[in-house]
C-alpha cells in the first residue's frame, strides 16, 4: 500500500527525533549522519534501536495532521456551522467546514498518511520487541505502548472514513485497511482493500485490551494502562456496548490515580500558567514545547491576545453567540470564552504551546453516568453523582434528577472544542447543521493518491 511507503525516510527521521521529546531543552547537538543511512536489515537490531522507533512512534502520532491537532479540529469543523464561524484561508478546513471536500481535499490526505506512518513505526517495533530483553516490564511497556499507539490511529481513521456504527451492516461496510506488520518493498501485499469496520473495531478493542494489560500504571507523558482503558471506554461506546464502556470508565475513575481539578479553569494554558505541567486530569495528551510538537487547535482557534502574553494563532474559528448561549448562567465554562476584535474564541487553545488533551477524566465520568443510566445499573456511582460531580465543577447547582438529554448535554458543553462533536453526532445520530447523521458528506474521502495507486481501495460514497 502505498501510503505505509510514503517518504519511509521518515521512519528514520524518528531516530532523529527522539532528542526533541526525550531532551528538550539539551543544548547538546546530536550526530545525526549515523541514523541517515541506516539500511532496512539493521534498523531494529537491539534492544536500544526498539526504544528509539518507539519514541519515532510517538513523534509520528503527535505530528499536526495526527494527535498534534488536526484529528480533533476536523471533528470539530466538519459541518459545525451551528458553534463555529470559520473565516480562514485554508482551502482544505473550508471545504469540510461546508462539507464539500473532494478526494483530494489536502487535510483528509495528511491524515490519513500520518496516521498510517505512525501505523508503519508501531509495526516495526511490534515486529522486534522480543529484542527488548532488559526485564520483562520494559519489553511489556514497549509492546503495550506500541499497541495502543497502533489501535489509537485505527480507531482516528475508522471513525474519520468510514460509515459509522449504526449506519448499514457495520460487518459488511468497509473501513479502512488494516496494516499489521511492517511495510519494506512493495508487493501486492501493500495494496490491501479496506478491511470491514466491524473487522477494525475488532482489532482495535483486541490491541487496546492486550495493551491495558501489558502498561504500566505510571509513565510520565506517555501511555498508561488508563490511557488504554479510556481508549478501549471510547470505543465501546462508539459500538452502544455501554456494559464494557461503563467498566472501562470506571476502572480509570477508580484505580488511576486521577483527579478532576476543582477549577475547570486551570485545565488550560498549560504553559503560560502552569510552567508546562501536564494537568492531572488529563489521560493521555500531546505534550508541546518551544522546542518540539504541534497544536493545530491553537493554530486554527487560538489568537493573539494583547492582555495574554503567551497567546497566538490564526484565529480561523470563532465561536458563535449560540453555542455560548447553551450554557447557563454561572457556569464558569460559559465565561471560558474570550471577546476579541469583535468575536468570541475559547480559552482552551489559546496557549502556544498549551498541550493536546487527547481525553480527560471528566469525559469518564460522563461516559459511567450515560452508560449506567442507559442499562439501569449503579457502577461506580449513580448517574446523577456522575453527572453532578461535573456540573458541581462548572460551578452549576446539583439536579435532583438525571435524564439521557442532561447527560448528553453535559457532555457536549464540557468536551466542546476538543475534537468530539462531529463523532458524537454520529454516536447519538443527531444532525450536523442541514445534514443527517449519515450523510456521506460528513465521511472523509480517500486521498484520491490513495486511491489512484492501490485500485483495490474503494472509494467513499459522493467522491
């Protein structure tokens, strides 16, 4: 397949890269002539060479068109013209905004290339981990970190450009292909079809399983059993099995370690005001630094802010009156919104160097209370503690009593711009402004590249 060969170079750019995440801030200039001539039947040979493709993985998933922000601002741009008023300039985000990409719009195809090298680099250190030999937890570490890393990007991309679950057999209607082992010369092998969805689900549930064995509990900026088991939360709710959604939320609620901060405000500006510490309620999340990663969410809906030193972006999406106005009063989140220039803009990116929260706490406590109050059970807690234990953070009163549309609401004002509205209307089959839940026109194409060279790859429906 194409796309796991394109610019290979990259796989060994990542042998470069690994000082920007293991060493920001060393003034030491690494030797870098080593790692440019590295030959495919010498790149994994030790224990040493797994662990560095390993942070190459990383960097992979944390580039802009991945978990650097792209995925997330996507989802959130696709059809909103209900929450956001998008005024910038690239032909790529307009096009989904207004829902009229084509298969060549530039965004669905960096996506879908940066998803699957990242694919390609976990491939690779899956394929030689057994020369991880220090201890037992390392080999494990690495296999569980890889793993999970693998089935996150399967996860981004089925959702992303394929029909949803719930829209037609999701056991005969393709996904996306599923890559398993490392891409080296092209045969006809590396021109797959698209696996079914039900067949990517399958393996991502099967990954992320494997992997929440296999992490350790603590791994500083990396992942965590709990960042597999908020994964593995999100997918089964993604697939209505609201009993395992339910109990993968409350393992992380439960056994993590992790804390809601009691101000909701300080959950952002993870540099200006936190001197780049990552907040204890974030799950799993992109770090980013004056010396290395993206914020694409910064990029688009950040702005320069004179009275906030630190603040940047192109200020391409401005919040509209009405999504503001679905808050209620006192809900500090209500008042987490900036007016500049005439417009309003969220707080929450408009740190330059704030990090990527990929998933929060507050989003499995959510997930627990729609999940118990949707089969009638008390795991954990009730639905209405759940639900009050994140309106009492917002500032907002307790309700006596909590129904499917409070929940759902909840989660929509909480998670608003972090990169979870268009999957959630797909979940809850709601529209997205004109548009049905399932209109094809809220599926990404295949990068037409794509498409072009592996003529086994069917193409969306509309393009």
């Amino acid at each position: 397949m194409k796309i796991l060969i394109h610019n290979m170079s990259n796989y060994y750019k990542a042998f470069l890269l690994m000082s920007i995440i293991t060493l920001a801030g060393c003034e030491k200039k690494l030797d870098i002539s080593p790692y440019q001539s590295i030959a495919d039947d010498k790149a994994l040979l030790n224990e040493s060479d797994v662990q560095v493709t390993l942070v190459g993985c990383y960097d992979g998933i944390q580039s802009a068109a991945a978990y650097g922000g792209d995925i997330l601002v996507l989802n959130d741009l696709i059809g909103n013209t209900a929450d956001i008023n998008f005024t910038g300039t690239f032909a790529g985000l307009s096009d989904a905004y207004q829902t009229q990409m084509t298969a060549d719009n530039s965004f669905a195809r960096d996506t879908w290339i940066a998803a699957y090298n990242t694919i390609n680099r976990c491939n690779n250190v899956l394929s030689a981990v057994d020369k991880v030999t220090s201890s037992t937890a390392k080999k494990n570490s690495v296999e569980g970190q890889a793993l999970f890393l693998r089935a996150s990007m399967f996860f981004e991309l089925v959702k992303l450009y394929a029909k949803a679950v719930g829209d037609g057999d999701y056991s005969a209607n393709p996904g996306v292909p599923l890559i398993l082992t490392p891409t080296g010369n092209v045969t006809d092998a590396d021109y797959p079809a698209r696996a079914t969805v039900k067949a990517v689900y399958d393996k991502v549930i099967a990954d992320l399983v494997k992997a929440e064995s296999l992490l350790p509990t603590t791994n500083g900026n990396y992942a965590t059993k709990w960042a597999a088991a908020a994964q593995l939360s999100r997918v089964y709710l993604m697939l209505k099995d609201y009993a395992a959604a339910r109990d993968a939320a409350d393992r992380v609620i439960a056994s993590s370690g992790k804390t809601l901060n009691p101000d909701f405000t300080k959950l952002w500006f993870t540099f200006i005001n936190n001197g780049g510490a990552t907040p204890a309620e974030y799950l799993f999340s992109m770090k980013v630094t004056s010396q290395d990663g993206t914020n694409s969410q910064n990029t688009y809906f950040g702005r320069t802010i004179g009275t906030i030193p630190g603040t940047a972006g192109r200020s391409d999406c401005k919040i509209k009156a009405a999504h503001i106005a679905q808050y209620e009063n006192g809900d500090v989140r209500k008042g987490f919104f900036v007016l500049n220039g005439g417009n309003y803009y969220t707080q929450k990116h408009l740190d330059r160097f704030g990090d990527v929260a990929v998933i929060r706490l507050a989003e499995m406590y959510l997930t627990r209370a729609e999940a118990n109050l949707r089969l009638g059970t008390i795991v954990g807690a009730t639905p209405l503690a759940d639900l009050n234990r994140i309106r009492n953070r917002a500032g907002l009163p307790s309700l006596l009593l909590a129904t499917l549309a409070d929940i759902t609401k909840e989660r929509a004002l909480e998670l608003a711009f972090e990169g979870q509205k268009l999957i959630e209307a797909k979940r809850l089959q709601t529209p997205v402004g004109t548009l049905a839940w399932n209109d094809p026109k809220l599926i990404l194409p295949i990068p037409r590249r794509e498409v072009d060279v592996n003529k086994n790859l069917v193409q969306n429906q509309g393009y």
